[in-house]
C-alpha cells in the first residue's frame, strides 16, 4: 500500500511542479473520476451550522473514571499508544507485532516472516490517545465508537467495530477529553474565499481529500520532503469534510497554524501561516459549501458457487492466509493465537481458528460452551449466505456501505470487504460441505 502511494506521491509532485507554469494541477485527477464539483454540475449544497456546538459538548456527559476502565476491558492498548494503561504482553500487541513483521526482526527465517506479512500488513500505524481531547469533539469520539466511519480516504484500514454501547463510547469519550479546555464558542472570523486559495497553494489538498468542496485554481506548493514520507502523509491525512463533525472548532487555528502547539506528537507540518491566513484556512474548512455525499453503495452482489470442486487449501491460500489467520489461527508454540480465536478487543473467545483444515471443523463457540459448524446454515444469517462464515464476509460490506448488520459481525474486521470472487470461492466451499 505505502510503495504506491510513494508512486502517487511523486506523480503529485511532479504535476504540482509542472503546475508553476501550467495552471492548476489537482490529485482529484491522479486518482477519482471527476465528482459534481469538478464538472460544475448543479447540485445541492450543504452548510453545517456550528451554532452552539460548545453547548452540545458540555450536554455529552459520560463518567471518565468508568471509561477508564472501558479502555482496559476493550484492550485498546493493544493497538494505540496513550491509553494510560500498561503494554500488553507481545503476543498480544497487534501494532507492535505488524511493526517487527514488517521489519523483519522477529527470530524467525525470512520465507516465513514474508507469509506473515502478507496477512499482517495492515494496522502498522495508528494514532495515539493521550492528546485525542484536545483536539477532537467528545460528541464525535462517541458517535465514532459506537459505528465507525472511514476517515482516511487512502488508508485501507477502519477503526474495527466493536460491540461497544451507547453509554460505554459516552463513558469512553469523557475519559478521553479529560482535563481539556472545556469547549467554548470560537470567533467566526475568517475569510472562506482566501482559505481556499491559501489551502490549496500551500498543498494542504495534496493530502487531505475534502470530499464535496471547490478547490482554488491555483498550483499547489508540494512539501520539501521525500516521495515516501510525502506518501506516509497522503496516508494518514483525513477527509477534510468530517472536521465540522470532528475537530474542535476553537481548537482549529491553532492547529492550522503550528499542529506541534496544539499536539506534540502531530504529524502534520506547520506550512508556515500566519494567524490571519490559518483563520481563511479554518473558515474554508468549517463553512464551505458541500455538495451531498453519493448514495451508499448498494449491498455486494453475490456470484453462483462454482461448478468445480473446491478444497480447503485453495480457499486458504486465496483467501484465509491473506486476510484471516492472523486473528483466527491455532493454539500453539508461537504465541496468541490472535483475538478471533481466544477473544478480546471486549468479545467473549469465539474459538474460530482458519489456519489449519481441522481448525475450521471445530466451528465456533455459540454461547454457553458448545460449539457450531461455521458452514452450517442458520435461519437468521440466510439473507447472507445462510452459514456464518459467509454472512460474516458479505456483512462486511453491508457495515462499510453504513449499514451494520445486528446478526453477525463483518469480516474482516475494520479492513475492506473481501471481493465477489473471493466469497464465491469461500462459499462454494462451503456449499460443497466444507471438505478437505
């Protein structure tokens, strides 16, 4: 993922220097099809009132010392640093494990530590909590936990969907912006017309999408730096258009004009603006003009099962090896076995293991200690391939399409849905009887 966003980063790079001279030069067109606002097509807008926001986020309420504790149990330490809570065992590290897979410094021969990458790739990079309340909306942080949303356009990860309540992402929020400046009403000022051209000369679009908004005519100024670390920012960088739901607006100057002031540990650079030209850049944020997101993508459309024969192995190499086993695998000698089989992140242990063909005929644990076949079918997961294991697949893409499925929890967790061809192999398996 990194090395072609590296390649887009130095396509950006050359385009926006050829743009000197050349008029403006836009990422939208290195990488989407022209949106409504590109085309100048009519459309409705939309204007997000932020009138009385800081009352709102007194109104949020939550018992931060509960949601202390909620962090302990949902184990986010296991992925974000800033938790206040004590590095879990290695085994038990998700980030930190990906981290040394991928730099191939873990005791073990290299052909195997190359298998593991494949299914560990992702989740290399992910924020910290200790400053999170300075400059996100405790309203948000909980609406977030409760479903997430994809907030970084070039990132394949999300934010994995637990099993959290309405109260416990409230309780959780309280925690996670105690000891902040309470919210108050930030001053309007600021001029949208020139924060657009500001944003979009100092290159702050390079990055970041802002989905529905006009860009300026103007060539972008690209950062000094590298194609890869220029890529790692293309990566990280969120949408612009979630900042009205999602930042703090009294916060926002602040952090336009030095990140570092606001947050030691930012990653975004100051771009050298002044407190009047980080004011443009806020209002253009907060009060441009939206046209309307697209309608969700409608559900995956399943394909026939196959008319041949498919074994186990195929569907493991194709499928449970590049997205499954490093949370579904079997006990053994090497550690955790990962959260999908032994539990955690809140959910009870499930037992599900996908390494090993025996592994999958032990199905999972139902609730009250027995177990059921994965690939058996069961009444209520019938509008989804009738058998766990494929409902889990296709309400993958019924959760990133904003439609969240009670029944059965998507697969696989807070990654991309797999695709048509890649259920159809699992559940042509599994129609076959799931057989060896």
């Amino acid at each position: 993922m990194l090395s072609r966003l590296a390649q887009l980063a130095a396509a950006v790079a050359l385009a926006a220097a050829v743009g000197c001279s050349q008029g403006s030069v836009r990422r939208e067109e290195l990488t989407a099809p022209a949106t409504p606002a590109d085309t100048g097509a009519a459309v409705a807008v939309v204007h997000d009132d932020l009138a009385g926001w800081a009352d709102v986020e007194q109104g949020v309420g939550g018992d931060a010392a509960h949601g202390k504790s909620l962090v302990a149990r949902y184990e986010c330490n296991r992925c974000h640093a800033g938790t206040g809570q004590p590095a879990p065992s290695f085994d038990r590290q998700c980030v930190g494990c990906h981290k040394v897979i991928k730099a191939e410094t873990l005791p073990f021969p290299k052909d195997k530590l190359e298998a593991w990458s494949v299914a560990t790739r992702h989740f290399i990079t992910t924020p910290s909590l200790a400053t999170t309340g300075r400059t996100l909306r405790a309203s948000w942080i909980a609406s977030f936990l409760e479903e997430p949303v994809k907030i970084r356009p070039h990132q394949e990860e999300w934010m994995p969907r637990l099993a959290i309540s309405k109260s416990d992402a409230r309780d959780i929020a309280a925690f996670l912006t105690a000891g902040t400046e309470a919210p108050h009403e930030a001053a309007s000022a600021g001029d949208v017309a020139r924060g657009k051209a500001i944003a979009t000369r100092k290159g702050c679009l390079v990055c970041h999408a802002f989905t529905g908004a006009s860009t300026a005519s103007v060539a972008p100024e690209v950062p000094g730096v590298t194609p890869e670390k220029l890529a790692r920012g293309i990566e990280q960088a969120p949408d612009l258009r979630l900042a009205r739901q999602r930042v703090r607006p009294d916060v926002m100057v602040k952090w336009i004009e030095d990140p570092t002031a606001v947050r030691a540990d930012a990653e975004m650079p100051a771009l050298g603006l002044t407190e009047e030209e980080a004011r443009d850049v806020a209002a253009y944020v907060l009060r441009e003009p939206l046209s309307p997101l697209p309608l969700a993508e409608p559900p995956i459309t399943r394909l026939p099962v196959l008319e041949r024969r498919v074994s186990y192995e195929e569907v493991a190499a194709r499928v449970f090896r590049k997205s499954c086993t490093h949370c579904h695998a079997d006990p053994g000698p090497n550690g955790d076995p990962g959260p999908g089989s032994t539990g955690g992140f809140g959910f009870a242990a499930r037992g599900v293991q996908l390494l090993s063909f025996r592994g999958t005929q032990l199905g999972y644990f139902a609730g009250g200690g027995a177990r059921k076949s994965l690939s058996s079918r069961e009444p209520a997961l019938e509008r989804w391939g009738g058998s766990r294991l494929v409902a889990a697949l296709v309400a993958r893409h019924e959760e990133t399409s904003g439609r969240p499925v009670s029944e059965v929890r998507g697969m696989p967790m807070g990654l991309p849905g797999l695709s048509a061809e890649e259920i159809q192999l699992v559940e042509t398996w599994v129609s076959q009887g799931a057989k060896e």
